[in-house]
C-alpha cells in the first residue's frame, strides 16, 4: 500500500468511526470543510514526533482502538472511542488557517528533521481549547465528562490542567493513558 492509499484508508475509517459515535450531519459538515487537511495533518512538526502527513488521523485511531480495548469496566466505552478520536482535531488549525506548513528550510529538515513548521497566521489557541472549538462550531455533542478530558488530554502536568487534579475521572485517566501507549509504541 501506497502512503498516499493509507493515508485515503486511515481517513475513510476515521470518518466511519466518527459518523458511528457523533451525529452523522455534524461529521458531513466538518469533513466537507476539513477533508483534505485532516487527511494530511500532521502531528508535529519534527519526522519522529507525528510529523509526517496523515499522523493526525493514524495517531487518533490507534488512541481509539487502545481506549476501546481498555475502556470495559473502567468508564463507557463509547465516550472513550469520542474523546479518542476527536481530542486532537486542534491540530487542524483554525477555520481560515492550518496550524501546520510544510518547512522549506533544508537546514531545519537534515539539522533537526523538522518536516513542518508552525503557521503564523493561525490564531494562537492551545490544543485542547482549539479542540473544543472546533467541536461546538460544528455540533458535536459532548458530556461534561468527554469535555473534560479533551480540556486535559495532552496531560496533568500542564499548570492549565492542575486545577482538575485527580478530580477528573476515569475517561480522562484512560485517554492519557491510551496516548501513552500508542506514544510509547511509535518511539
């Protein structure tokens, strides 16, 4: 298979997946406006940390199929495939602008294998609030506890998130666990 036939697979699942856990109409509007640029997205900006077109979905199916896996008895399943697959959309960029650019510079590709670089002129927003905006501009629905741990996903040791300690339950615990071993895996 072709990067390019995977990189087409991954979305064609991720958008099944999707259109099985939020309302259909929701996910029509969003993927009829991000398409293209959630198929490419990467993750990062560097090779090894997500920066390779198309991680930005492959990354979110694997923290859905880990926190599936794992979910049984711990919190509801479905939650955790929802927040899996939607906690990082932030990485889109904004509705105007791309969070991420293909980097031109040679130096910062063989140096410091930066593959892409940050868009200036997307709106400066964390992830996890980027995320959330995304989402109620589109309808997607969300609990108070899927909120919460798409607010805290990219971790508790982020002073933003310390509020929520170990109050934030165990959607949240599953989610950033799941992260770390889908991490863990592609080191």
């Amino acid at each position: 298979m072709t990067n390019d036939e995977k990189i087409l697979y991954h979305l064609e699942k991720y958008c099944n997946l999707l259109s099985k856990v939020f309302p259909e109409e929701s996910v029509e509007n969003f993927v009829s406006d991000f398409g293209e640029r959630l198929a490419l997205c990467p993750r990062g900006l560097e090779k090894g940390a997500g920066g390779t077109a198309g991680e930005l979905v492959s990354f979110s199916l694997n923290v859905a199929q880990k926190s599936k896996e794992l979910a049984a008895g711990m919190c509801d399943v479905r939650s955790s495939v929802r927040v899996a697959l939607v906690h990082e959309l932030g990485r889109l960029g904004d509705l105007e602008e791309e969070l991420y650019h293909h980097q031109e510079s040679s130096w910062h590709q063989e140096k410091l294998n930066q593959f892409y670089k940050y868009n200036p002129k997307c709106k400066k927003m964390n992830l996890a609030h980027r995320t959330l905006y995304l989402l109620q501009k589109y309808n997607f629905p969300l609990t108070q506890d899927e909120w919460i741990s798409i607010a805290v996903s990219q971790g508790m040791h982020l002073p933003e998130n310390s509020f929520y300690g170990q109050s934030a339950g165990a959607l949240t615990a599953l989610i950033q666990f799941s992260r770390s071993l889908v991490l863990d895996s592609n080191s």
